[in-house]
C-alpha cells in the first residue's frame, strides 16, 4: 500500500497531528467563536470502534477552557464535569450535524428521553479536511461522491454499561430499551447497538443513566442519504448476517434492532464479572472470529441450543440479569422458528420481547406511549 502524506489526504498539520501522549493545544474557528481542545490521545479511556460499514470512531478526553465556558451555559443532568471527544470521518455531508440537532430536540419534548442521550457541548466538522482532495488527486470521477470530513463531536463524559453488574446494570439496560423505542416512534433510526455504545452516567442526585452514543449513525425518518454503520457483526440480529444485506439489499426493521440490544445483553452477562471483561475462558469468544456469515451460524447455534445450556457459565454478578436475557431470547427463537419468518410490527416485538420480561416498575417508566 502506497503511503500518502496528511497534506496529500486534505489532512492538514494546522488542524490534526496525532502525536504520542497528548496533543499540543489546537485551535479551531467556528463561525465568530475560537475553540482551544487539547486531546489526550494515549489515555486509558481512549478508545476505538470500527463497524460493518464506513468509517471509525476514535474517542478520548479532552480539555479546553472554551468549551468548558461554553457548557456553564447550559444545564446538563450528567454529574461529570469532564469532557469527552470523539472524532470520525462520515461521508461529507451537513444532514449528520442536522439529524443529531433533531435528536437532542426530540429529548427535550419527551419526558421518557430527556437526559438519556448524550449531552452535547459542541458539535464541530473541520473544514479543510475533505477527502475530495487526495480523490480528486487520484483522478477519481465526481471526487466529493463519497468523500469524507473531519467530524469533532464533544459532550460531557460517559461510561460503559459493561461497567454495572446486578440490578444497577439492570435498570441501565431497560432506560435504553424505553428511550430507544420512544425515538424510534419519533422518527429516529438508530440501527447501530453493540456494548461499545451502551453508556451510563450519574447525575447530581446519584441515579444512574442509561444511554445510547453514537447518535451521528442514527438517522431521521425520511430524511436523505448518508449513515453509513449499520451494526457491529456480533450484535446484529441473525437475519441481517447474510451477504444480501451487507450490500445494502435489506430493509432494517425495529425488530433487528431489538434483537441486538437481547444480544449485548446476553454478551454482557456471559462475559463480565463485576464490570470488568473475564480475562479467560470467555464464552462467546467465536463470534468474534471470520466474517459476517460464520458469526450467524455461531449465533444461531447458540440461540437453538447454547442458550439452553445449563453448563453455560454466567457472570456471578449476572446470575438475575441472565434470567431476563433468557426470556428474551426464547421470544426470539420462536420469530425464527415459523417459516418464512415473520415481519413483525414494531409494538407487538417491544410488547412481547421486552415489555413481557419486563420486573414491575412504575406506570411512567413502563409505557412508552404516555410520552408519545
């Protein structure tokens, strides 16, 4: 592979140069507003996701004391008062920054969603950054057909769910079942749902919340082109792993979407111990290996057979999560069991898949059609 320098990539040094450790402060101009970030780029909360589709997310701390003022402004339910970053390279087009605006205002008119998707302090794409550049230099036709930009999306930190075990883990996991399946009623179409997406946060008063990241990959109802990922191998519903869908030949239902959050479900209570990754004999481990195909037939195995598995080894701090998860799944395995497999309408998949598992909880946090 030929190697190109970052001035031939439209990458230049005056906007991003990784280096080891931390960067040097860098400045960005945003319409009337200058913006100091300085990333720290070898943290251990540095962290990288690659999908099925398109581009990476590379997410880290950061600090900058003009997006700190800038938060002041704002309230916020998070109780951290530390910044994060992620930066990514979406196929150049202004609807991403529009269709996150969207969720966030969505948020805000629903009871049931508010504070359960991340908190956005600034939203930022680099201009100068576009790979028309180096496609242009290549003698590429039409090069600003899927070209990419530099995307900077700041917000207040967040943890992983694998972090929770038990109960507190529990609860996280259903803020996201709810509030998923509220915006998705909205208009919202987030398909991407794995557990490196899957955050907690604390507010002031200690409750813990769940949300789902990476709104950049949702998109909006009817609204045009450009969401690339459209899940992570391990966590997509059965169905979808299969060569049709990869190129792009498949619908994405809501119910392929709440297969996947049964699956990181099952994948968190098999393969953590108290909030952190068992480091041996992990079960599930073959879903990690060869392509999309291969993962489907691991998963199914498992679905038919492995499930069932007395001999399965559950995380002690997982032992009651593992009873819901089960349930879940044997709602599944019964969609696949009738041939041809049914389309399933979306309220009767969250009423029957999850709702039916669901412990007792309040009136407000169990229907999500009193806030829609």
């Amino acid at each position: 592979m030929q190697r190109i320098q970052d001035s031939q990539q439209g990458l230049y040094k005056s906007v991003f140069e990784p280096k080891l450790g931390s960067s040097s402060p860098i400045i960005h101009i945003d319409g009337e507003t200058t913006v100091d970030s300085t990333f720290y780029l070898e943290s251990d909360e540095h962290t990288a996701q690659f999908g099925l589709r398109g581009r990476a997310t590379t997410a880290f701390p950061v600090k900058s004391k003009m997006l700190l003022r800038l938060s002041l402004r704002h309230s916020h339910h998070n109780s951290s008062e530390e910044p994060a970053t992620e930066l990514y390279w979406p196929e150049d087009s202004l609807q991403i920054k529009h269709d996150i605006n969207a969720v966030h205002e969505i948020a805000q008119r629903k009871l049931q969603v508010d504070g359960r998707v991340p908190e956005i302090i600034w939203l930022h794409q680099v201009e100068g950054t576009s790979m028309a550049k180096i496609r242009k230099g290549l003698g590429i036709g039409h090069p600003e057909r899927g070209s990419r930009l530099l995307n900077i999306d700041v917000f207040w930190k967040l943890q992983p769910i694998t972090k929770l075990s038990g109960e507190e883990f529990m609860h996280a996991w259903w803020l996201v079942v709810i509030s998923h399946r509220i915006l998705w009623i909205s208009g919202v179409r987030h398909h991407d749902v794995s557990p490196s997406n899957l955050m907690v946060y604390q507010t002031p008063s200690g409750l813990v919340m769940g949300v789902i990241n990476d709104y950049d990959l949702s998109s909006i109802q009817d609204s045009p082109g450009g969401h690339e990922r459209r899940g992570t191998v391990p966590f997509m519903a059965i169905e979808l792993l299969t060569k049709g869908f990869i190129e792009g030949n498949a619908k994405h239902l809501y119910q392929h979407v709440a297969e996947s959050l049964i699956w990181v479900l099952t994948w968190v209570c098999l393969r953590y111990e108290d909030g952190e990754l068992l480091s041996r004999d992990r079960p599930l481990d073959s879903w990690l290996r060869g392509d999309a195909i291969r993962c489907q037939k691991n998963k199914c195995s498992f679905l038919m057979l492995g499930r069932k598995d007395y001999e399965v080894q559950v995380s002690p701090s997982h032992q009651s999560n593992w009873k819901i998860a089960r349930s879940c799944l044997s709602a599944i395995a019964l969609s696949y069991v009738e041939d041809p497999k049914p389309v399933l309408e979306g309220e009767l998949v969250y009423r029957t898949w999850f709702k039916a598992q669901q412990p007792s909880r309040s009136h407000s946090e169990n229907n999500v059609h009193s806030s829609t």
